[in-house]
C-alpha cells in the first residue's frame, strides 16, 4: 500500500509513503526506502522483527568471497536496527493488537525514515509510537535512530533491547570471522568482525540514551554478551500521558576507510571508533540529524529539478531516482564503482556492470561531473584485471569483465541457477560473451571528455582507458574474407536472450565508436601536448597502433538497415521465427518466459529481453535520423519482454526522437514503476539502479532533448502532454546553464559570459548569458 | 503449558503435552520434544516460521571447526521440517485468526510428534490441522511428515511450500559449502552440502504426496531452485468437509555414514540417497511410521520400568529420560558418543564430557551392555588424543581432554563468554586443569568389565585405556616430602566454582582407584592369559609400571573425614568464607551468582556449583558408610547451588543411602524438573543429557538400591513414601535379571538356573531363578 501523493504542501512530492504494513511483502519497501551515503547502504526493515524480513548492511567495495565456489560479494555486516520493545509485558508487534494508524514514509529530502503508529495492545491500552532513522550526509559513517514511546491511556514500564548482532549472513553465507565484543564506559558497545577471505576489519559501536518528555534520564540498563552478538537492555517506568524517547546513535568503520589512517592496525581501528561515538553521543539525534539534513539542502540545491505536472507523480519519481542515485554512489573514493543492486539489497552481490557507464553516469556528468570523473577511476583503478581478462582469452589491451568488484577481475558467475528438470546447471555465458562493456565504458569516458573538457583526467586515466579498450576491440576483430569486412562473431549484445550472434549489431558499432574515438584523442593527445601522454604513447606503442585503426577503421562491418529499415540485431536474429510475446510482458514473474520455452528455444525466437538495436539508437542517438528510429522501434518493440530494468528508459527517449509522445511518456512511467510500482516483490533484492539513471535519462535526455553529439550540445525538447514546464542545470565544458521548458518557450542561462555553442530545436545558437526561444 | 498428566488410559504416562504455543519460548517444546535415533537429531521446531524458533538438524559425529578461533562444533544441516500453508490466501499461523484448541505432544512410547490445531482464519473459517512427524527406528537415515487439514466451514485453496533449506546456520555460522541441487522424476528434491573444513559430504532427499479423503491425487506443481535453497510448490482446491493429507518423505546421508561404502565418491552417496527415498516413497506415511514404531516397541519391551506412585509424573520422568537416552545414542558406530546436550541443541557444541561416562553409561551398561561397549570403544577410538594431549602438558600415558569431538584432541574454548566490563575474555580452566576425566573413563571401563565380565572388550579395548589412564595419574602425582604423601595440585574438581586447588578429594580417590583398578586388571590378565595382553604389556612396559604402582598405592593422599565427619573438598575449602546462598539456588537465571560476584570472588568462597564431596561418595559407595554421607552431604548441600545438571540426581541418591526419604525425593523430583520442569528458557540450547542419565541413576542406583561394589551385586531398595511399586530388569555378568520392589517385598528373577552371588539390603544371597524378600 504505498502512497505518493503526500498532502502536506511543505513536503509534496518528497515523502514515499506506506500505509499498511504487510508482513508477506516487506522487501519492497526495505529497498526502495533505504537510507545511505554512498559509504554505507542501510536496508530499510522494520526495528521489530517479522519471519520474511531482510536485514542488511553494506559498506561500499567491502567485497569478500565465501568459498573458491562461489563469487565475491558484498559482505551483510552485524545489525544495529533491529529494537525488541516489551510494553507491560507484552512485545511491540504490528500482528499483535490493532493498529489505529500506520504510516511508514521516506522523506527523499531530507533523508530521513519516519513511522508513526498508534498501537492498541491486546490488553486495551493505547500507544503513540514514532520511530525514526537517517544515515548521515555530513559524516559517512554515522547512523542515528529515535523511538518516541507516548502510553496514552495507562501507566506502562518499558524494556527496550537492542545492540549489535553479528549473526547475520548473505543468505546463510557468513563472511565475518568472530570478533571482539566488548561494553565500554558502562554505555557504549563495540563488535569487531573481519572478512574471512579479504581480511577487511569492521569495527560497529552503538550507545543507547533515553529522555523523560526531553529531559535526559537514566534508566536500568544491563548488557548482555551472546556468541557473535551483545546488545543492551534498558528498563523505563511511564507515566500515562508522558512521552519516552530512545535515542540510538551507531558508528561503523571499516579497515578499507580511506579517511583514516591505520596500517593495517585494528586496536587503531577500534579506538578511532570509540573517539567518534564519544564524540557523537554527546549530541542528540535532532542535532546530528540537523547536519545531514544540511547537507541534503546542498544537494537538491544542485541537483533540483522541477516538473509541472497534471500527475505529481512525474516529479516524485525522478526525486526517488535522484535520492537514490546519489545514496547508491561511493564519492569518497575511486577504488568504488556502484553495484547493480545499489548498496539495497543482496542481488547481483554489489558487482559492477555497464550499467553505472550507460545508465547512471550521465547523470553525475551533467549534474556532478567530479563524482563522474570519480566513477570512471574505478575502471583505471582496476584496468589490470581487465588486462588479464584480454591476456586469458588471448586478446590485446583491456578486455573489462561483465561484473567486477573490487580487484577488477571477472566476477561474473559461470553457472546460474540449475535447471530444475536436468538438474545441471544453465551455463552463464555474459562473462565470457558479453563483450561490449569494454566499448560502453570507452564511450563513457569519450562523452565525459567531450561534455567536460576534463583534460587532467583525460591525460591521467580516461586515454589509458580508451587506447587500451581500442587495442581489445581491433585484436578481437575478424577479417571475413567474402564480406571484405571485419566482423565480430560469436557476442552476447546488450539483449541477453539471444547467445553466440555474429555481428550484433549494437557491439560492432560500439567497437567501431571506440577504435574512433582512440584516434580522435590520440589526434588530440597529440595537438594539445599532454604530459603524460607521452609515456603513455611509448608504453602501449600507440603511433603504430593508430596508423593500423586509420587502415581498418572503415573496414569494421556495421550493419545497415535493410529495405524495410530494419537494423538486423544480429547476423540471424531476422530469420528466426517469432511468437506472440503478450503474456510475458508486464508478468510480476522474473522472466516467465523462461517457465514456458527452454532458454536454448528462446534464443532462437525473435524475442528480446532487453532493447538492443534500440540501444544502439540510443547511444548513437545522433547517427540516425528519425525514421530509423521509429521502424526500429517499431519493430523490435513487439518483440522485447521488457524482461530487464535497463529496457524501458532507452523506449521512451527513442520514442520521443520519432514524436510518439505517448509512447515516451508511458515508457518513462514504466521506468518510474519498476521500483515504485505496484508489484510488492520486484524490488526485494534491492533497487534497479540502472533503472533510477533511465528515469533521469527519459526527463533529461528525452523529455529535455539534451544530447551530446559528438562535443556539441543539442537541446530538443519535447514535453509529455501532461507536463507544463521542466527546468533542471546541467554542466557543460565547466559551466552550470540552467533550463527552463515550457510548452511555448525554452529558456537557457548561464553565470558566465563565455560563449558557448549550442544547438536548440536543431538550430545553431551562440549562448552568452541567456537565450529565450518563444513559440517553438 | 506443559501438561504431563495424559488422561486416555492407553497413553497415559507416554506423552508429553504443550496445551498452549507461546513464540516468546519455543526453545523449551523444541528441545524437550525433539526426534532422533542416534544417528541424527531433529529439533522439535514446527513447520510454519516465528520468530525465535531454532531450527536444528544434526548428524552424530559430523564436527566441523568454521575458522582457527572457533572450537569444532556439530554443524547444523538443512532443514527439511519448514512448511509454509497457505490456505485461501493466508498464511496459517498460530499468531493470526483463533485457536480453538491446540496440543502438541511427544508420544514417547512410538516417538511421534503430533500437532492438532483448530484454526480459524481472519475471515472466520475454521480448519481442523493435525501435523505429525517421526525420525525413524527403523532407518536411520528417514524422516517423516504428515500434515492432514480438513476444511470444516468452507472450500479452500491450500498452497504448500515446502523443501530443503541450506540456509540454516550455528548461531550466524555457516558450516557448509553449497553444493547441488536438484529436482528428479519430476518428484524427488534434492541438495548437497560439504562441511567446509572436515569436509564431510551431507546429502538430503525429499519428497512431497498428497490425499484426498485418503485417496492419492496429484496436485499443480512446481519447484523453485534459489542460493542454498529448493523447494516445492504444490496447489490443491479442498471442498468443505474433505481432508487433504500431505506426506512428506525425506532422508539424509553424510559420506561419514558406516552403513554404505562410497569411498568418498559424492555420485555414489548421491545415488545411494535417492536409491533410498524412491524406495520409501512407494510407502505411506502411515507404514513407515509403523516400522518405527515396531522398533520402539522393542526398546520399551527391553528397557521397561514400571512405577507405581501416587504422582503419574515421576513415571513420565522417567520414562522421557529413556525416551532421551536412546536417541542421543549413537549406537550405530563406536566412533562417536554422546554431546551434553545430545543431539537438540546448539549448546557445547556437541562436545562429549565425563557426562557420558558416568551419568549415562550406567544406564546402558545395565540395560544394554553392548551399547555401553560401544560408547567406551569411543574412547578407545580417540586413545591417540589423550596420548597427544598428556605429551602436550609432560604427563604419561593418556591423558583424556575435557572435550572431545570426533578426532579425541582436545576441545574445550580457551576464553569464554567476555567480562562485559572489562572487554577480556574469561580463560577457561577446565581444558587445562579438570583432570578427573581421566579417571572417570577409566572407573567407567573398570566398573563396565566388573558388571559384565565382558573380558573381549577388555582384552581389546578396555584394558589398554585403564593402564594408559593409570600411567597419566602415575605421571600426575607429585610427592610431598613434609607430608610423605603423594599429592595432586592444581586442578579443579567436578565444583567448577573452585579452581587451582590441591588435592581435591574427588580427583585424589578417583585417580588412587584408577591406579588400583590397573593392578587389579593386570593380575586378572595374567592369570586370564588374555592374547592380546601379551603385547600390550610389552608396547607398554606394563611389568614395570605395575610394580611402582604397587609400591606407592598407599602412599596417594587420600582425605580422610576430619573430627566433624567432613572431608575436605581440597585443602584449602574449608578455610574459605561462607555466604547465604539462598538467592542464587533455583533461580532461572543461568550462574545468577555471577551477576553479584566475580569469579575470582567466587572461588575464594564456600560456594560450590554442583556436587563434588557428595560426587565422590556417589562413584564409590561402597567406601563409605551413612555417618559420612549424612555429614558431608549435610555440609556441602547447603553451600551447593545447584547451578550444573549433573547435581540433583546424586544428592536423591546419597541421601537415600542416609534415609533421608524426602530429600531424596525432592532431589529426584529437581533432577526430573531440569528439563521437564516451569523454567522456560533452560532447555534452549538443548536438553540435559547427564541430568536424564540421573533421572535413571536416582530410581534404579537410588530407589532400587542397585549398586555394583567392585563387582558384587548389592541391591538395597528404598522407596520414596508416594511410591507402592517398582520394577525394572538389569543386565548383570551376561544375566538379565528382573526386579520388583514393593514397600513390603523384592522379588529377584532371571531366566537361568546359573547360581548368582548378591547383597539384598545388605544379606548375602544365592540367586538360582527366583528370590522373594518379604516383610523388609
């Protein structure tokens, strides 16, 4: 039961709210509002404890592998949240009693979980009962919770317990050895636990203090010591009528911090975090809160978009995607990148996939572009395990693996799930085939050197990327005789229901893209006298290099479309037959395809998962005119399941390219809805991250019309019906320009005087400081 | 709500009864009512999930150790019991709707779990369940479940999900690799499962049928395969007043097992298994539960002991003891033995103590002497362990650790549970300093061979533990030349809360007997001319060590009573201070003393956690006469706690000896209330193995008088004043003798004419067939 349209004016379009609290379903919710800072991921389940429910707690790039069986994944660190409250006896429960109101919301604003409840006991009596909670902004590792207790018909005696509970796993998995635990100053609690296999330390304190109706006191308190776990108990007196706040501030730091320095040694570790909850107790929860929400302000001062709407869901959503896009985003440090699952929940084990290339990092490009250029350190970061990838498969340069973590060797798993009849596992082939990741991040940091300027990064980490990318893609180019062509055989593209295509169509452009793009910048490395550059051009021998790409570069084979317009995804997708796909689009069901057809029958059909050539449409948006995009569209839509997150977002820019505007538009809420929509268990293993990048992709890129063709700014927008006006900033080469679209007008403002070129609705415009376009 | 008072004639005294399901304390039913055959442990979880439930499966002998700084423990397999029923859209669960009537009973006699509940949903209908289960007799390996639900009001949908859930955990440990899974002919699931570092293979097999009105239907099916989990989904619409039964057959194996030959080959076991559940899937629940039962019927058949008393319950005690005692056995293989807390729980890990030896080896040395063989071979099975251990710690011979495994090497944690102020671990003595064990197995074998004459065993396994034993103890002593003694220091005796003490009276005597008994044995084997003797003399030097035993015998300092009658716990105790106690006996709260005083305050007190004088009047009876017992056992109770299991059940049979009736029965009664009894929380982590070991030593060594004095028959009946009869068989020297006792009468039979030296209260007799004492 989840409630976007807030009432309260202050905070529209800024709360998430929940309802009614269903016990069956609770992954929805613990995803979609959870808390974080980049550093630290915090699922949001409830204090009390319901069968069904999925504690987690992450701290970015903590990765650590079980067993040699099995892959590396995101450690689930001790639980702090979890809170037994005994009122007269009897245990705080939404099954137990009634509930006379309910309301659990997420303040996107604010980043802040709020529930509210009004208990009746099974005895009769009546409880006001607030609980809140925040991950800080302003200091990575802190997390506070409050618990308001009013007993508003009797006198209560309260038994609040709660600690740190190290016995939680990734599914039964438990990656922590046992560590430490110890109760410190007669108030603060401490749990160590170290990775088995990584060796990381993390270090959890957490302190517990009550006030009387805001007055400070002191209650009987007892700690208590278990195998892998300690925790407090706390015993209050209430009188009818008065208000018994619990405030529990917790600390976790970890040995990979790159905020402090300790050596490897973990009695610094320790001590580091007791000084830092010593130092934070002294506040209260509104105070520290007060301090993230500060930095919550700066951040929508930034990055604020504002949608005038018939339906204000529109703005909520891209709010949703915003707040999480920058939850999901490890910022204070390179040595990241952002799992597909974000830092919400167990899926896809906090590996990185193209996704953070493709989907999220425009985003922090036109809005953040530091954050971009620190996302895109990640894969200089980790180029050497994408050099033994290429080296193990016999190609040149970096061959990037389909998931990474923290080493940057291939993490992807090579057997899925077992197929239920044979009993022998589905091989996973994406980690071997799937091989277009090396040119999505390529383009990636290509387009943020063309919107940014950033030659620093360019000429430190982004040229490397990009050459040695290029060297992958021209040794893993085949020359086909009877084509005279070279051609790239044997590929998973973008759509992963179809395995071992040659020539998809989507790879061999992107590779085309990257060969392109290394000769452009080494033209440019050149002109413009970089300094490291020129070790760089010794060290990967990049003047024969390039000569090379020059002969070959329009060699490469890229399919056109064929007389019905009609880009061939592959080399065979257009002979194979195809189905009626109906039942299957839209199934709450992960891929229900797959319970009526082998996945051997699936791949030869003409069934999609996932855009492909709509892709392609997508990224080379500029490089085809709108009536390949529309009979592409058209054509390959019928056929695509929808069956992946990254799909719906790319439709609806596409389609509004070709003026279907509601097409774009239902697409767009289609992306809206992946996460927020009513399906209660889309969302249990997290959020779709991808995804909340396509939100802000659609209202941006589509919506707004702004596209980066090739280093020059076009700005083309087209409103959805029920829109009356979008305005949003967007950095450009070093400057915030400031968009404001209504139906009739189209306003763009920068601070500076610069001028700049751009293209509005196609045509050429200098923009100095302001530019106003009326009856577009 | 426990109700031990059965009321239909046919079943009374055979059932446990919980009357009402409270989730805030599941431990107590989970554990008390648990399954098993010896082979595995199945705690007595139900099938649908709450919070605070313990899911425990456990296999004999299947140690595994999660990392260095964890001691081995008995890892937790899958679990097979969980059913999730939904019934038209709602989960059944004792938390929603009404409870009209529940009971669930352990019926002890067949060893069948039931469940009946009288369910009535949120929307007002009503559904009559009955769950039953059973661990088979029969077939060590099987499992079965039947859950029946009768649709009293209305139509139904009902759901099943069941499967096999790898997921389980030891307290957050997880103890496996994941391994296969799979589905087979469409009905058979199956999973694999590796101990990470002992490397055990553990295979389980279930399958799922349905009945209409008891005809077999096939329900809508499907199974769903997840990480470390499979499980079966079937559908079934159910008209009102129809009962629709589901069966659920499942099996494990583990590459341990003796009864299969695989040498190591996974495929094999895995073959092996599913050979093994399609052949019992072709049979009911019904019958395979009749097997089982067939089976009990035996062992009751054997092991019957009647009571006839004002109270019911004392029979029921006694009859869930031996319910208990068998199924903790591993009477299928002499690598094993007996966890103190058998096979239902968590607690010490599955760890064997002196438990076995001397609270529960009686038990089947008189009832059955070949499991009691079994059970010592354990020790001579892991002889290399003590050896290792004595070596480690410069002694001779062996030396047995205070806890062992599978391997014999010592066990016991170093540091236990940290002083919650200070953030140091508490260092456990008892590895290092409870040395008694070492003469406690030696008593047991020795007493084992004298009730016995099983002079096999002895020449092949018994004698070489008494002489190694006697070889450590020689070893052990330490002359004092002041007292020209040979004294014992530092050590702690069965009373854990002193330590570091000299010549505590329990350890002198036992290790004084132990070095007798090998005198004893090597005369005996010599003039038996045992074969195997020959070469154990040789391999070790035994004409040697048994003259220098001969020699200092008599100069081990043994404590005499002193002008009070007391004999001094160790030299020190009776200089230390007393305090009242009374706070501290039968609270609920584990070593509550501890809360008040540190451990160290503890030790310099009077205060003593279990029997340790009164221990030793106990293992040698026959040693000392009523003045003694009276005086010590009056002396020591009161500064006793009572805080160990292993306490009450020897004080009921001391004071017996002394003719204190009624404190014999009280402690009878607080031996049988450890785990039968109101505190709901103390069989948590499992139930008392040593304590239901007592319940039988206080009726048959206390009651009936039974007592073995250096292999004489003493039979001294006295019974409790609420009790008219008591009869019970026992094994004596290859002879089953059969006992019935009444206030007036004892009668003594057995099945040959062979004549039978014995000690009726206190007169010698000559058994031929029958004896009948009247007018006691």
């Amino acid at each position: 039961m989840l409630n976007y349209y807030w009432k309260e004016e202050q905070e529209k379009n800024w709360i998430l709210e929940e309802t009614y609290f269903d016990d069956r379903h609770q992954g929805k919710c613990e995803s979609i509002m959870a808390l974080g800072n980049g550093y630290l991921g915090l699922r949001s389940s409830v204090e009390e404890p319901y069968i069904g429910q999925t504690r987690n707690l992450f701290v970015a790039g903590t990765y650590n592998k079980f067993d040699e069986n099995e892959v590396t994944e995101l450690p689930n660190a001790a639980d702090i949240i979890e809170m037994l409250i005994d009122i007269n006896g009897e245990l705080f429960s939404l099954k137990n009693g009634k509930i006379h109101h309910y309301s659990r919301r997420l303040n996107l604003k604010a980043g802040e979980l709020i529930r509210e409840v009004l208990w009746e006991n099974s005895t009769g009596e009546r409880y006001h009962i607030i609980f809140r909670r925040f991950v800080s902004l302003a200091d990575m590792h802190l997390i506070g919770m409050k618990l308001e207790i009013t007993a508003l018909t009797a006198d209560a005696e309260v038994i609040l317990r709660t600690g740190i509970n190290g016995r939680q796993t990734n599914s039964g998995v438990q990656h922590f050895h046992d560590g430490d635990k110890r109760v410190y100053e007669n108030q603060f609690m401490q749990l160590v636990q170290r990775t088995t296999q990584s060796k990381i330390d993390f270090v959890l304190n957490s302190t517990v203090k009550m006030y009387m109706d805001r007055e400070k006191v002191e209650c009987k308190t007892s700690y208590f010591l278990e195998r892998r776990r300690i925790h407090f108990n706390g015993q209050m007196p209430l009188k009818k009528g008065q208000t018994l706040a619990i405030e529990k501030i917790s600390n976790i730091f970890t040995s990979l911090d790159n905020d402090i320095e300790i050596d490897g040694d973990l009695e610094e570790l320790k001590t580091i975090s007791s000084e830092h909850i010593k130092k934070n107790s002294k506040f209260a929860y509104d105070e520290l809160f007060e301090k993230s929400k500060d930095q919550w302000n700066l951040y929508w001062k930034e990055a604020m978009i504002e949608i005038q709407a018939d339906d204000d869901f529109d703005l909520l959503a891209v709010r949703f995607a915003q707040y999480h896009l920058l939850i999901m985003t490890p910022f204070h440090d390179e040595r990241f990148s952002i799992g597909a699952k974000a830092l919400t929940g167990e899926g896809y084990k906090g590996h990185v996939f193209w996704d953070t290339e493709i989907f999220i990092l425009p985003y922090f490009q036109y809005s953040f572009p530091g954050v971009a250029r620190q996302l895109l350190r990640y894969r200089f970061h980790t180029i050497e395990g994408a050099r033994n990838k290429a080296k193990k498969f016999g190609y040149e340069g970096a061959m990037y693996p389909w998931e990474t973590a923290f080493t940057g060797e291939e993490e992807t798993p090579e057997w899925a799930a077992i197929n239920i009849m044979t009993g022998k596992a589905t091989k996973v082939w994406s980690g071997l085939k799937e091989h277009h990741i090396t040119a999505d991040i390529a383009y990636a940091v290509w387009n943020y050197y063309l919107s940014t300027n950033d030659e620093v990064f360019m000429d430190l980490y982004g040229s490397e990327i990009i050459f040695e990318c290029a060297a992958f893609w021209h040794s893993r180019l085949e020359w086909n005789e009877g084509k005279h062509r070279y051609h790239i055989n044997d590929v998973i593209g973008p759509d992963e229901y179809t395995e071992h295509i040659d020539n998809n169509a989507y790879t061999n452009y992107m590779a085309h893209f990257t060969i392109k793009a290394a000769i452009e910048l080494y033209d440019s490395a050149i002109h413009k006298q970089w300094d490291n550059f020129k070790c760089l051009r010794e060290k990967l021998r990049l003047k024969e290099k390039i000569e090379t790409y020059k002969t070959l570069l329009d060699s490469i084979y890229l399919p056109d479309p064929n007389e019905a317009g009609i880009i061939p995804q592959d080399d065979t997708f257009l002979t194979k037959a195809s189905i009626n796909i109906e039942k299957y689009r839209d199934s709450h069901e992960k891929q229900r395809i797959l319970k009526d057809y082998t996945r051997e029958q699936v791949v030869n059909l003409q069934v999609l998962k996932q855009a492909d050539v709509v892709m392609l449409l997508f990224v080379l948006r500029g490089s085809f005119d709108e009536t390949v995009k529309r009979a592409n569209w058209e054509y390959y839509e019928k056929r695509t399941i929808h069956d992946s997150s990254l799909s719906a977002a790319v439709h609806s820019i596409i389609a509004n390219d070709f003026n279907e505007y509601e097409d774009a538009y239902r697409f767009f809420r289609k992306a809206a809805e992946i996460d927020l929509g009513q399906n209660p268990v889309s969302s249990n293993d997290g959020i779709h991250a991808a995804s909340l990048g396509g939100i802000w992709l659609t209202v941006v890129m589509g919506f707004g019309g702004v596209m980066n063709d090739n280093g020059i700014l076009h700005i083309h927008p087209k409103l959805p019906k029920t829109w009356r006006k979008l305005s949003f900033s967007l950095y450009w080469k070093g400057e915030r320009i400031n968009l404001s679209i209504t139906k009739e007008n189209v306003e763009v403002r920068k601070e500076s005087e610069r001028e700049m070129d751009l293209f509005i609705m196609g045509k050429r415009y200098i923009l100095f400081k302001e530019l106003k376009i009326n009856d577009r």
